[in-house]
C-alpha cells in the first residue's frame, strides 16, 4: 500500500503517503525542478528556511526524434540517461529524497510502440526514479493491455517500485481503478481544466486507498478568467498530491530570447505583470493590480512575505519570478497543513468554501 487514508470528510481526505520508506502527510504540495531553482534563485530564501522537501517531481520533455534515438541507439539511450542522472542527482543535493520522474511529450508524439514503452520503464528505473511511470498516448482500451504490459515488465524485471497508471479522462480512472490489484498509484494529467476528470476521480477514488497525483496543474484558472486557483484544494475531488507544470524547453528558450531584448522599462512591466497567490481567498491577482505599499504578511508568512511589500518583492526582474514563484511553494505547503488538520476536524468543507476563487471554480465546474 502507497498511501493510508486517516481522515475523509466532504471537502477532502487526508493521509500518509510512503514512497520506499519515506512518509508524508496528504494533501501536499510536490516540488518540480522549477520549484527548487526558484528557490535557490530567490534573495528571501536561504539555508536556513529552505523548505523541507522529501519528495519531488522532475518533468522530461520528448519529442519523437529524442525517442527513436534513445530507442535504437545505445549511446543516445546512456547519454540520456546520465543527464537525467545529474538532473535528479540536483535535486537530491536540495534535499528531496524520493523522486518522480514524469514525462511530457510533444506533438511529435502520437502513440507509443511497446518498444518505446519497454525503454520509458527502464530508463525511470535506470536513472533512480521511485516510482514507475506508465505513460498514456492511447485510446482507453489500448491503454488497459498496455498496463498489462508494464506488469508483466515489472515482473519479468524483478523490480519492486510501483506502478503509476495515467489518466488523461475520466474513463482511464475507471480502469485504473480496476487494475488496483497491480497499480497502486495514479497519475492525473491536469494540463486542461478537465472536470469530467476531476468528478471521475471523485466518484471512483476518493473512498480508495490509491495515491492520486496530479501533474502539470494550472497556477490559474480560466473558469474563474485566470484571476483564481484551486492550489492543493483539488484535494476537494480526492487528489493527494500536485505538482505544477513546466514549460516546453523550446517556449523556455524564446522566452529566454525575448527577454535579451526587452528594455529596462518592458522588464519592469513584465515584473508587474507576475501573478500573487494569496491564500486568504485564492486569487491570482498581477501584481500590477495590487497595492503596491501593500505589506504581504497581511496575507502570508513565508519567508518572501514576511517583511516586503508588493513592489520590494517584484522590483527586482532577475528575481521577481523567483520571489513569486517561491512564496507560491511556501503557501501551497502552508495550505497543505491547513488542510489536513480542517479535515481531521471535518471542517474541511467549510475552509474550502471560504476561500472564494476556489469555490468559485468549483461551482462553475458543476455547470
């Protein structure tokens, strides 16, 4: 068993998660690789209030190309690995002991040969993820023999970590379910504000005890006009765990560009442009719309906050993102906690409910 629910309540469950020996409460926040540079690159984050991060998420793009190589060739396949190696190796050397490694792919991609499946499982392992992932590029009836597949792999390997099945809609959480017997954790796919996947989950999940991730989870939501965020809340619907998405590596290298060639003045209003959480009622307010005196210990006391003001936190462009992004983490961690204990007490709907731009999102996803 991955995960032992405690406490359910109406607006959530929470528990213990044990990934190879090491546990941690439910619901909670899963750092990416983004997370964990930010937090090296914000000047309000040090050594001595780095969060405690035990397990983390490292986000591998492929395109078809990257995948035909490391399949038939292997150099291309070892080259690959050690660079995944080094990158996971980054973020041990931060503190995070158990790690997932999840892959996105692009266009290029359309469906995935067993042959290409039979490498995905063995370079996770090869490279010291703790757990299997299972991807999913296929209808929901190919993916149920694919699933078999990685069983089967696992046996034949002699390999003990657990399986990740995939769901990308609300039928594969029906089948995943099925197959509890040999996957024993899932991975949501929350690139879309998908509700029919969300309800799936919900109804079939939320009463088992089967960890559910969600991966690539929005910061901001277009139901509510992108002004607001669910953040760990998606607990709500029965998930665990979340963990934000990356960028393409191709969108991060013109972002990249672009900014080369931006003028002080157009850094300036890009800083103002950055996107708050505030967890008094999740809203996802730019900056540029805020007070910019505002003291933000009004609102949180991580260490980015507890003693700046909107404008001390994003004047700065190399770091304003960093600052941003790192205060997210610390809040999403706080709420986390807030949480666990709002459903020990079965006052969790309650908290969910007071926190407007999440309950507005939740309504709107029933319509």
């Amino acid at each position: 068993m991955v995960i032992e629910i405690k406490n359910a309540d109406i607006g959530g469950r929470e528990g213990v998660l044990d990934i190879e020996g090491m546990k941690i409460k439910t619901p909670d926040y899963l750092p990416n690789q983004k997370d964990i540079n930010v937090l090296k690159n914000s000047p309000f984050v040090s050594s001595t209030n780095f969060p405690n991060v035990d397990v983390g998420t490292y986000i591998h793009w492929l395109n078809l190309q990257t995948l035909t190589s490391i399949s038939g060739s292997s150099k291309k396949y070892n080259d690959t690995k050690n660079y995944l190696k080094s990158r996971l190796k980054l973020m041990t050397d931060s503190g995070v002991k158990r790690k997932l490694l999840h892959f996105e792919f692009d266009k290029s991609v359309p469906t995935l040969s067993g042959q290409k499946l039979d490498v995905l499982f063995q370079l996770q392992d090869d490279v010291g993820a703790d757990v299997i992932e299972i991807p999913n590029l296929f209808s929901t009836d190919e993916y149920k023999k694919v699933l078999d597949r990685a069983s089967e792999w696992r046996r034949f390997k002699g390999i003990e970590k657990e399986l990740m099945g995939i769901a990308n809609e609300g039928s594969d959480v029906k089948i995943l379910k099925d197959k509890n017997n040999t996957i024993s954790c899932i991975g949501v796919n929350l690139k879309r504000e998908n509700s029919p996947l969300l309800f799936a989950i919900k109804n079939y999940l939320k009463q088992e005890d089967i960890w559910v991730h969600a991966f690539s989870v929005p910061r901001s939501y277009r139901a509510v006009k992108w002004k607001g965020t669910l953040g760990v809340l998606l607990n709500y619907y029965g998930i665990d765990t979340i963990s934000a998405k990356t960028a393409h590596p191709k969108s991060s290298r013109n972002y990249m560009f672009q900014i080369e060639s931006k003028t002080e003045e157009e850094k300036s209003e890009q800083s103002q442009d950055s996107k708050y959480f505030n967890p008094i009622d999740y809203s996802t307010l730019k900056c540029k719309n805020m007070n910019t005196d505002l003291e933000l210990s009004k609102f949180c006391n991580c260490p980015v906050c507890r003693n700046n003001t909107v404008s001390t936190v994003v004047q700065d462009f190399d770091t304003a993102n960093a600052n941003i992004r790192s205060h997210e983490l610390f809040a999403y961690k706080s709420e986390s906690h807030n949480y666990q204990d709002k459903i020990k007490q079965n006052a969790s709907d309650g908290y969910f409910n007071s926190k407007k731009y999440a309950k507005e999102i939740a309504v709107r996803f029933r319509v």
